[in-house]
C-alpha cells in the first residue's frame, strides 16, 4: 500500500477514536492514510477535482417527455427538474422550474406556451419556450399525474386521492371535481372535446361524454390492478396497461373493456402509445419495451443499447412517425435507431475525472474516509 502523512492539525483533529475500516477507500491510523494500491490507480484521477466543464447528464429520473419536433424536446422529472433538448437532444439546457417538487407530466402547445405538472398541485406555463415558469393556482394539493389537452385552451388532469382538474383558458383557472377516491395516473380523449377516459389505482376507469361534467365509473371483472396509462389509437379502440403487465382493450369507445391476453408484460407497465393505427408500444419497469406492428395483436421486444436494457422506461412519444424519444430512470434519454434503442447525450457532456462511491450503498463520495470518519478534502 501507498501511505501518506499528516502534519496539519486541523486534518486530523478530532477527540474521538475511530479505528481503521477496510470498507472505506482510504484508512487512518498513527497520522498516516494508508491507500492500497489499486484503489489509488483507479481513484487519482488527473487533478483536485473530480468533475470537469462540460453539460452533466442529470441522474435524476425523467418521468415524462414532449418533443415538438425532431429536434427540439422537453423532459421533466425528480426534484424540479425541467431539461430542454435542441438539435435532437444534442444540447442539454436545464430550466429553472422554480419548486423542488417531483414533476410528472409536460405538454407544448406550441413552440412558446408549455405547460409541466407535479406534485402538491403544481402546474406551471411557459409562454417563452421555457426561459421562465409561472405557477398556476389550483384547487387542489393532491400530486397531478397526467395532463391531456384537447385543442389550446382546454385540458384535464388526473389527480392523486380521485381528483380531476379542468382547465378552459389555456390553464390559467382550474376547476376540481372528485368522482372516486383512489389515485388517478393517466387521461386520454379520443373523440373531440367530449368524450374521455381516466385510469387510475385498484382498476378505476371513469368515462366521460360530456366534456368532463360527469364521469361514469367502468368496471373489469376480476381487475382491481393499479392501471398506469390510457391510450386510444382511434375514437373506438383504446387500450389501459398497468401493474404485474396487466393489458385492457376496448373496442367500443371505453364502453366495455376485457383483459387481452396477448400482454407480453409480466412487470409493471408504465406506458402505451400507439404511432398510427398499427405500430404501437409497451413500456415500463426494468427493461420492459415491446413494440407492435399489428395494431397490438402481437408484441415483439425491442433492442436497447446493452448499458441501458435493464433500466426502467417512464415515457416514449414520437416527434414525427419515424423519431422516437424514450425516458427513464437515472438521465436516461433514448432514440430509435437502425438496429436498436441508443442513449441520447449532450454533445459537450462533462466528464468525470473520478468517481468515487461508497462500497455498500454506492452513493458518490467526495471526500477520504479516515476510519469510521468523513474528512471533506474539496
């Protein structure tokens, strides 16, 4: 081993006893570090610091995502973050959202007004492309789930504890209803203004044909799974996913639904979406990705980069019928290539001279372990 002496007081004062751990990176006794060897070659790095200039890939999950078109995308997710894509996810810009809180959905309107919503009943608007965030005032405290607009100035939003919120004016008043109790995660229209499905927690489904001012409550025998998404490929074909990879079709306007079988999920899913009326998608927990060809008769697996294929999937949307985004845990940004699914990275990403992480719990230190202790060096 490579040892080192200390003859600052301040380094080394404590009046405690810490007895040398072979877990940390480093070890203390008499005064002196020790470090082995291997550890030092691998941990040096170039310099004092461990981070250099450059965009840093966010490692907080990416919940939701919107594209406007192949080359300009938004995606937000854990602690406030709202992260800005440009030439095709390129350029990262991460945006002041202005709250800490977790943010679950985003939706542009167009190119300047944008909406992104979270937890605790925030919603927030962009009327410049994102440079900066105004909260709304909204009724409710509950965390908000989903957002779906029908034209520019009205949308519905799928609340935590049963709420529905409804907007007229382009989000800057809202209205709550509360049909059920259980948690509401995702909201679809699929035939103008007026007729609209919800999905929720222990098999909710609510329907509605009037615009959100009644919603009728659909039931499933035997279906009390946490439903995650709601998508309809056309005013009579809808398809709900969710929990244990469980998939519900309808093919009367959300009027009946049954379990289709041709699920080829057996973990949670967290998303459909279907391009058109015959390429669809499945995604959700720890590398679950399936794609259809055949309106959703039949699922095949979709290739990932090897890095990324057991990560979990949050969100997919298409920016053009052939340019696909995909989201998830840890920063993780994907796009459909030739062959498989790729990570999509700034083009000046920042570059980690040494990561040094915590043998056991694998969180990042910055900083020598001297026994039991923690001296921060930086």
């Amino acid at each position: 081993p490579t040892s080192y002496h200390s003859y600052d007081d301040v380094f080394t004062y404590d009046s405690e006893n810490f007895p040398p751990d072979v877990r940390m990176l480093t070890r203390f006794y008499n005064n002196e570090t020790i470090v082995d060897d291997n550890i030092l070659a691998s941990q040096n790095g170039s310099g004092a610091t461990q981070v250099n200039q450059g965009t840093q890939v966010t490692t907080s999950n990416i919940i939701a995502t919107n594209w406007l078109d192949n080359n300009i995308g938004y995606g937000v997710g854990m602690g406030g973050l709202i992260v800005k894509f440009t030439n095709g996810g390129a350029d990262w810009e991460y945006l002041n959202s202005g709250t800490g809180y977790r943010l679950t959905d985003v939706h542009f309107t167009d190119y300047q007004t944008g909406y992104v919503v979270g937890d605790r009943g925030v919603v927030l608007k962009t009327t410049n492309a994102g440079n900066t965030w105004v909260k709304m005032t909204t009724p409710v405290a509950a965390k908000i789930n989903d957002i779906k607009f029908v034209g520019t100035n009205v949308a519905f939003a799928a609340c935590d504890n049963g709420y529905i919120l409804k907007t007229i004016d382009a989000g800057n008043t809202w209205t709550a209803t509360q049909p059920v109790t259980a948690h509401l995660n995702s909201v679809d229209f699929n035939d103008g203004l007026n007729n609209g499905f919800i999905v929720g927690d222990r098999g909710t489904m609510l329907k509605t044909t009037n615009a959100g001012q009644d919603w009728i409550l659909r039931t499933v025998a035997g279906v009390t799974h946490n439903l995650n998404s709601v998508f309809f490929k056309s005013p009579s074909d809808g398809y709900a996913v969710g929990e244990n990879g469980i998939m519900l079709t309808t093919v009367n306007k959300g009027d009946n639904w049954s379990i289709n079988a041709n699920s080829p999920a057996s973990k949670t899913l967290n998303k459909v979406y279907f391009v058109g009326q015959s390429t669809g998608y499945l995604l959700g927990q720890y590398g679950t990705f399936f794609k259809s060809v055949d309106g959703g008769t039949t699922w095949t697996a979709e290739q990932v980069e090897s890095k990324y294929k057991n990560y979990s999937y949050a969100d997919i949307f298409f920016s053009s019928p052939s340019k696909g985004y995909v989201v998830g845990d840890a920063g993780l940004v994907l796009t459909n290539g030739s062959t498989e699914w790729t990570s999509v990275k700034p083009a000046d990403q920042g570059f980690e001279d040494v990561t040094r992480r915590h043998q056991e719990v694998m969180l990042p230190e910055n900083g020598v372990g001297l026994g039991g202790a923690l001296y921060i060096l930086d």
